[in-house]
C-alpha cells in the first residue's frame, strides 16, 4: 500500500507497483501540502484494489503519437487526412508538447498548449502558403481534434485513465459571412476571362457545383456530351475521383487502396509528395451532375482545341486523358487555376473572393432558381449531407424572405375583407368647410336613393 513521507517542506507519496514486465518498482510522487497527498495515497490505494491502477510511464508524446499513427491512423485515415494530420502533429504538436510525458498531460496542460497555438506562426509549404500571422482557430480546432482522438486511443491502451482534450475550452471563432459572386459578376467575370483552362473551370464550378480537385481530376471518359446526349437533355458528367497531392509517406503507410493512378515525376529528383488520381473521401462526391447545354457546347469546344495541341506537340504532349492540363498534357494542379484566378479579379477589377466561393454561388443560385429544393441541390454538389446545404447557404433566406412579405401583401392584406384595417391605419381625411355644394350634394342623392328618401320625408315633415 502507500505510504506518505515528509520531504523537507513537501510530502511525498511512496508505492510499489509492477510495470509492463511484471518487475516491481518504487514510485515517488512528491505534492506541495499533506492534504494533497492524502488524497494521492487514497486514488492509488483505491485504484490498486479495484484493479483500476495505470502504472505509471516515461513514454513521451512525441512516442505516443508515432505509435497512434501507426497503429491507427494507418487504419483509420484516408491519404488526404493522413497527410493533414501528420503535418499538424510535426509542425505544431510536437514542437510544443513531444518532450511531455503522456500522464503529464492534464487539462492545465491542454489549456496552456491552446494559448501557446494562438501566439504560433502558421508552417508555410513549397505548395501552400500561410495567410495569416497566427494559426487561425479553425486550424487549432483541427489539432485539438487530432488530440482527443489520440488521448481517446491512450484511454483505451490503458495508458492515461481519462481524456485531457475532453470539453477543451477552444478559442472563439468569428462566424464571417461567405462573400459569393452574383450571377451578374460571374457573367462578367466570363466575360473578361481569356483563359481557356480558366474559364472551362470558373464554369464547371458555378454550373455544376464542383470542388477544386473534382474539374482538375476530370478526364474525358466520364464527359457525356455527344450530339445525341444534348438533343435529349441528358449530356452530363460523372465526378468519381479528384486531383490530389499526397505525401509520399501516406503512400507508404496507407498504401495505394485509394489512388487510382499516380502520376510520374517529371525530374529525378527526390520529392516528398506525389500527384495522384485518388476516389473522393465519401461516397456521396462520387455522383452524375447533368449539363446545361451551353456548358456540353463549351466542353465539346475545349475538347476540339485540345486535341489540335496533342496533334501540334506530337511525343511532346503527355496524354492522361484530362480535362483540364497544362500545354504538355501534365495535370493542372489547383495553384495554377487559383493563380489565374487572381490575374482575372485584378485586370477585370473583380470583387475579392475565392475560387472555392464559385460552389457557394451555384448552390446558392441553383436553390433560388429551383425554390430551395435541398435535395437535387445535395445531388449535385456531392454534400455527404443535406443539413450542409442548408447551413452553409442559409444566407440565401433572407432575400426570399423580403419577396415573402411582397407575396403576403398580395395574398392577405389585399383581401376585401381587410380593407377596413386600411381605413383605419389610414391619416384622416380632411372634413369640407361649411357651405352647400348643390352639386356634390345631388350626386350623393343619385348614389344613394335611400338618403334621398329620407331628405324627402324630412321635407314633407317640414
């Protein structure tokens, strides 16, 4: 059992126990006040007896965490998550919390780490560059994530009895509007663009709802738009897999389940990262988006310049069979698209948005123009589910609240039957100066004979 042992100003609580080997050890665990300890030596000799006891461990997060990936992430992840959540453990977990002992993580602990992120330099990339000075508190939201995950795992390998990252206090996130382009910018936007990569993009975005990833890992196989499929409506587009750039290290410890092709390297030079052909991460992206006839024109028009390149560049041109690709026939990665993007909203003085909100404004118009059907909006934009939609554009409400009361006067308040609220609401009119207007007075007689008979009776009377 345990015992408590003064220690200069401090108490000490003294057990054995018996380690992962079956060896006993001694522990010494030392607590500023006697009350302190008292309460230790209780937990341990509780603890002991149930068989509850987690023998104490050196183990570092920094082990604990190549061991977590291992052992579960390997299993558990796709490449895409794979990659994000080992660059979040090697650029910001480790360096502030790998050299901490596993059991010394504590909720005082976690909070600390917390306020140590939101003073830390986001880790720019050779393919993404940081935006802002501090990591934003989306991305720490992402590595508390991770961490409760961990610790969820630790908890369960009986290494740590309870979770630290439980009820985390997170920083506060400012919910900003999402800035979108109207139907009218877009327009202008197409307008201006001379681009052609770019504007079979900025198109398949707003006409079909796509991702990024979705048109630049678009290839000709899954485009239906013979002569045939646009007499009788039906051109459309299968989305069944997305450009990606994973590193090599997922690929190793993943595997290739997910990747479809993998692209060559164009030098020999050693890379940490490969761009594949991968299946999207739910099964609901993998979808058919039907074209507006105009976008099946457009596309039969790329195609037809595309292949008077292949045919100009001959061995030169690489051909994977992609929408979109560079003049060699090499995948178009997203930073080519985004950076024409920019060129385009500068020259044609373009309001200041992201690629990415181009999705935003086809959902947002596609539920105006089809009276907020959530469904066959869900079915083209791939939303693993509908409250998605509803959440991410429910910004659109409010311009269809202001025609609903336009729509309300029309079918309530115009109604006969309240027009006597009108009347009321209604300034009063002014009354007539004193005098007698035979004309107005004999045309009220005309309208109502029944004051004409009582002027009548009243005359007779007299």
């Amino acid at each position: 059992m345990a015992s408590i042992q003064k220690r200069g100003k401090k108490y000490a609580v003294v057990y054995t126990y018996e380690d992962s080997s079956g060896t006993k050890r001694q522990k010494w665990e030392t607590f500023t006040t006697k009350r302190e300890a008292a309460a230790r030596k209780s937990q341990v000799e509780y603890e002991i007896d149930n068989g509850s006891f987690i023998p104490p461990s050196t183990i570092t997060v920094k082990d604990f965490l190549k061991d977590f990936v291992d052992l579960y992430g390997a299993k558990r992840w796709g490449l895409s998550a794979f990659s994000g959540n080992t660059s979040l453990i090697n650029n910001y977990i480790n360096p502030l919390l790998g050299e901490y002992n596993v059991q010394d993580i504590n909720r005082r602990v976690v909070d600390g780490f917390i306020q140590k992120l939101q003073k830390t330099t986001p880790v720019s990339t050779p393919f993404r560059r940081a935006h802002t000075e501090f990591l934003p508190p989306c991305t720490i939201e992402k590595i508390c994530k991770v961490m409760h995950c961990a610790f969820r795992q630790a908890v369960r390998w009986d290494m740590v009895a309870k979770n630290p990252f439980d009820d985390v206090l997170l920083p506060k996130k400012e919910k900003k509007r999402r800035e979108i382009w109207t139907v009218e910018i877009i327009r202008k936007a197409l307008d201006n663009c001379s681009d052609g990569k770019l504007f079979v993009a900025i198109n398949l975005s707003f006409a079909c709802s796509l991702r990024m990833g979705e048109i630049t890992g678009l290839t000709w196989d899954c485009v239906h738009i013979t002569d045939d499929d646009i007499a009788r409506d039906d051109a459309y587009i299968i989305i069944d897999k997305e450009l990606a750039r994973v590193s090599q290290d997922a690929i190793q410890a993943i595997g290739e389940k997910d990747i479809l092709f993998m692209f060559p390297r164009i030098t020999k030079a050693k890379s940490t990262t490969r761009l594949v052909l991968k299946r999207p991460k739910t099964e609901t992206s993998i979808r058919k988006v039907w074209l507006p006839k105009t976008l099946a024109y457009i596309l039969r028009d790329w195609k037809q310049k595309q292949d008077k390149l292949k045919e100009l560049m001959g061995e030169e041109y690489s051909d994977y069979n992609l929408v979109l690709a560079l003049e060699t026939g090499r995948p178009c990665e997203d930073r080519v698209i985004g950076n024409q993007f920019e060129r385009l909203k500068k020259s044609a003085g373009l309001p200041d948005v992201v690629f990415h909100s181009l999705r935003h404004s086809s959902t947002t118009y596609k539920l105006k123009i089809n009276h907020g059907d959530i469904k066959a909006t869900q079915g083209d934009t791939g939303h693993a589910q509908a409250t998605m939609v509803t959440e991410v554009y429910a910004h659109i409400i409010d311009e269809e609240r202001k025609i609903n009361a336009q729509k309300f006067e029309t079918a309530f308040y115009a109604n006969p039957d309240m027009r006597l609220v009108e009347r009321q609401l209604q300034p009063p009119v002014e009354q007539p100066k004193p005098g007698l207007d035979l004309q107005q007075l004999l045309a009220q007689l005309q309208e109502n004979p029944e004051l004409a008979s009582q002027l009548k009776s009243l005359l007779q009377a007299g």
